[in-house]
C-alpha cells in the first residue's frame, strides 16, 4: 500500500507514532466509557475537553434509550480493545460510527455553520482512519498475534 511491493512494511517511525495515537485514542474511549457509566457526574467536568460533544452526547441520553447503555460500554469496549491492540481495524470503526452517532444529529444545516465541520469530532475520525489505514494494531498490539480469519501470504 505504501510501496511498491504490497508486503512493504511502515517505517519504524511511522508505526511508533501509530502506536501512540493507538494508545492515546484508546485510553480516551476508556475513560469516556468509564466515567459514563461509572460516574456520571464527571461527564459535566469531561464536556469542556476534546470530544465534548460526544461527551455530552453519551452523558446526555435518556438512560430509558437502547442507545444510552450500547454507547457506554461500546466505548468502554472500544477503549480496551485500542489499548490492547485487539481487533484494532474493527474497534476504529465502531468508534468512528459511534462518534457520528453524536455527531450528525448535532450538525446545523446552515450555510454560515461551515466552521462546525472542523471540531475535534473530526479530528479524532481522522485519527482513527489512520489507525485503520495503518494497521496499528500488529505493532506493540495482540493484532499481530491474532489475524481474526485473514491468512497472511507467505513471502517467497
């Protein structure tokens, strides 16, 4: 993807800083998840920071909703797996499909709300696409370990 052979590996460096954002991503939908379902009333200090619109999303819905309880432990499922390294391509895209899950519904459709887009919403999607694009999980994860169904091809 990145070379000329398919096989071709990331720089060292590369993959570091992957799993940098692997971790930090992760410890962050860990304790998103936590707080939310463990102590609710952090979620109001949690809103003044990065992802406070999901914050204020998750801590927001009424506890009557379905949603309410799969956002929680999806993000605290999510969080782990990212620490992990486990399943590290399908954690970011729950993660990313539950961001907008908070995000859309709160989206303006006005012609002077452009600036809106850019928030750390989407800075954090991004992110986790790169997780995704990269592989993060087969550096310093269990991803490398564990392939969930896909062969790798043996080089000649």
């Amino acid at each position: 993807m990145f070379g000329k052979e398919p096989h071709a590996k990331l720089p060292h460096g590369v993959r570091f800083v992957a799993f940098l954002l692997r971790l930090v991503l992760g410890a962050s939908f860990l304790y998103l998840g936590y707080a939310s379902l463990f102590n609710p009333q952090l979620g109001l200090v949690l809103e003044g920071r990065s992802l406070s619109g999901v914050y204020a999303w998750v801590n927001g819905m009424p506890a009557t909703t379905w949603l309410h309880p799969v956002a929680q432990w999806g993000f605290l499922a999510i969080g782990a797996l990212l620490v992990l390294g486990v399943a590290t391509r399908f954690a970011s895209f729950a993660a990313i499909v539950l961001i907008l899950a908070g995000y859309i519904p709160s989206v303006g459709y006005t012609v002077s709300s452009v600036l809106q887009f850019v928030n750390d919403e989407l800075v954090v999607i991004i992110a986790l696409l790169m997780l995704i694009a990269t592989k993060a999980g087969d550096y310093l994860g269990l991803d490398a370990f564990f392939h969930f169904g896909f062969h790798r091809k043996k080089e000649k």
